[in-house]
C-alpha cells in the first residue's frame, strides 16, 4: 500500500519540527564567530525523498556585551560603561537536495551586518562604533542516514562532510578614531569577532539523530566540527600598539569551531511543535590540525534552548531562543606566551551575550509525493 512520504507523516515532522528551529548557529557572543554545520543541521531539511528540494532562510542576532575572563563576569565594565558591544545580524539562505531517501547535499550561502561599539579601540578617550557587512564563509557538504528512513521511521542516525570556502572578507576596515599620529582617526581592520569571514579553508565533520520515546515525545540531538588547518590570515589587529605585551597577538588566527546539542521534542498538535535542549558551544583554546599561533578569543558558552516551531504542508516556520547559562573565556596559547615571558598571570577577557534569537522559515518541492512501505509500520506514523 501506499503512505504518504515518511518525512511527512506526523512523527517524523515532530523532529523536523525541533531540528529545524536552529541550524546550530553559535551562541551569540564576541568568542564565537557565526558559524553552521555544512550540511545544516535541520532533520526537517534533511530528511528528504528521492528528487525533492528544500530552501530555506534562517536569521540570527544578538547582542554580547557582559565581560568575562574565565567564568567569572567583570560586572564593572558594564557598570563603568567600558564594555564592548557587538550587535550581530546574520542571514543564511540555504539549499538542499534529496539524492536519495538516504543521501542528500546541501549549500548555505550566508550574508551578515556586524557593528562593534568600544573606548578601548578608540584611544580610550571616547566610544565609537566599526561596522562591517556582506557576503561570509559559505559552506557546502553531503550527508547520509545510516538506517532506511522508510523501515526506521522512529529513529535514525546521520553523519555528514562538508568543506567552508574562504569567500567572506576578513580584511573588512573601518574607521579608527584617536589612534592615528598626533591622535588623528586611522583606517584600520575591524575586530576578528565582526569579520564577515576568517580567511580559512575549511573541512567539518557532523552528526545528528532522533529516537521516538513514546508518543508525541521524541529525543534528538546533534553537533559539528570545522578543522580550520590555516593558522594565521595576515591580518592585523594592532593589538600590540595597546601595550607592548600583546605583541604575540598582533596578527589574526584562523581557529577551528564546534557545537553540541541534545533535548526533548512534543508535538501539541499536528502542526505546532515544542522543544527544550541544551547546547554547548566553543572556539577551542588549540586547533585539531594547523599551529596555534595569533590572537584568538577562545570561549564555551553552555545555553538552555526553547524552542517552538509551525508547519503546515510544505511550509515551515521555528523559532528558538538559547539562553547562556555559563560562559568561560580561557587562557588562550598567546595568554599563555605573555604569562610565560612577562612572569606575570594573564587572561584576557571576552564579551558574551544573554540570548540569540533563532528564526527561520523554508519551503519543500516535493517531486514525489509517495513512497512504498511496509503496511505493518503504520502505526509508527500515528
């Protein structure tokens, strides 16, 4: 007999439901840069027949601005209005095709506008902002399932390569006030955290899985790793001219990225789905491959994640809203050079957010409507 599609029928959906609110988007945060798997994330995307096509745009923002060196808050920058405020927008549009009901590809082109409001990078006399916007590092790979959707319709593993191409500027400039000769403003590289890209090659490995525990409630989960081999990018940061032990810190690095999460999904009705997870997200103090030479933030932000998420045919709405609940800015290599040389303890610090919003909405065209399957699975589907 026939049945509609599996990765349409109502318990499927739940997950793709949960998936689909976040394309594993980094916790908003000056450590860590905008960054999703190259295959995406969304079981709702990826969980496709035979010839179907699915387009989606997912949008990001937040805004970090709480200082922290290791996990404890410096609450007086804010209070003393000295902290660093990014505000970052970021828009991916992606793509992805069912190459069978198992394997599939996927593209993700991303866009961003990134501001950054500081003193200290203005002569520390008084606040301005750099800005930055354009096309980032786009992202493409193939995913696969390791179990027949059709025969595992209650659960399933997928893994998934992609590479990230360098096609984002990371030598986006900008205005500096009070820091050129006799205190005149000077164009210089805006800050690492609001370059549109990073000036690497990149290779990522991912997973991503659901298990049905019972009805209307499932567990899922996923994560990636972006290897980013090239150690520096050539740009400056003009660390160095703020003081004379920032030297090792004076050109850009090129550091790797990764992201876990797991939680709990429930459909409240055929449409409408909810979720609640965590999430770790973290730039690596040292990269897998490649040295670890030049100024990076590392950082690990751990968020509890609500989300909720509409889908009506072939129309998908999520929306979710990780919420940080420890954030740690290690001692990076370069914090640990200048500990060593100068004989005095050093960490630097990083500015990190509250929340990220989350928000996206694709479509499906589906070529085949229909599947074979087993009658006996049925009611997996009810």
């Amino acid at each position: 007999m026939k049945l509609k599609c599996v990765c349409r029928t109502k318990s499927i959906l739940l997950i793709a439901f949960v998936l689909g609110t976040a394309r594993m988007s980094a916790q908003g945060c000056v450590a860590i840069r905008h960054f999703s798997s190259c295959v995406g994330n969304s079981l709702e995307n990826n969980l496709l027949g035979k010839g179907n096509l699915q387009v989606g745009m997912n949008y990001r923002y937040f805004k970090s601005f709480r200082h922290f060196r290791g996990t404890e808050e410096e609450a007086d920058r804010v209070a003393n209005n000295t902290e660093v405020i990014n505000y970052s927008h970021a828009w991916d549009f992606s793509l992805t095709y069912g190459i069978s009901n198992r394997f599939y590809t996927s593209i993700t082109i991303p866009t961003v506008i990134n501001s950054r409001s500081s003193l200290y990078e203005h002569g520390r006399e008084e606040r301005n902002s750099t800005f930055s916007r354009g096309l980032a590092d786009i992202r493409a790979g193939v995913g696969y399932w390791l179990l027949n959707p059709v025969l595992n319709p209650s659960k399933n593993i997928a893994i998934g390569l992609g590479v990230k191409l360098p096609t984002g500027n990371y030598n986006a400039t900008d205005v500096f006030y009070n820091v050129g000769p006799e205190g005149n403003p000077e164009v210089r590289p805006v800050d690492q955290s609001i370059q549109p890209g990073d000036g690497g090659f990149g290779l990522s490995i991912d997973f991503q899985f659901y298990q049905k525990i019972s009805t209307g409630l499932f567990a899922y989960g996923g994560g990636f790793y972006l290897f980013n081999p090239r150690e520096v990018n050539g740009i400056r940061t003009f660390r160095e001219t703020l003081s004379p032990i920032l030297e090792n810190e004076a050109i850009m690095a090129v550091p790797d990225q990764y992201s876990v999460r797991t939680g709990l999904s429930y459909s409240l009705s055929n449409v409408i789905s909810t979720s609640l997870g965590a999430r770790f997200d973290a730039v690596p103090v040292k990269d897998i491959i490649g040295g670890n030479q030049g100024f990076r933030r590392p950082g690990n932000v751990l968020s509890i994640e609500p989300g909720i998420a509409y889908m009506y045919q072939n129309f998908t709405l999520n929306l979710n809203l990780p919420i940080a609940v420890r954030r740690d800015r290690p001692q990076s290599v370069t914090d640990r050079q200048t500990e060593i040389s100068t004989g005095s303890p050093r960490n630097g610090d990083a500015a990190f957010a509250d929340y990220l919003i989350n928000f996206g909405v694709s479509y499906r065209f589906a070529k085949s409507k229909t599947v074979e399957i087993d009658p006996s699975l049925k009611d997996a589907f009810n």
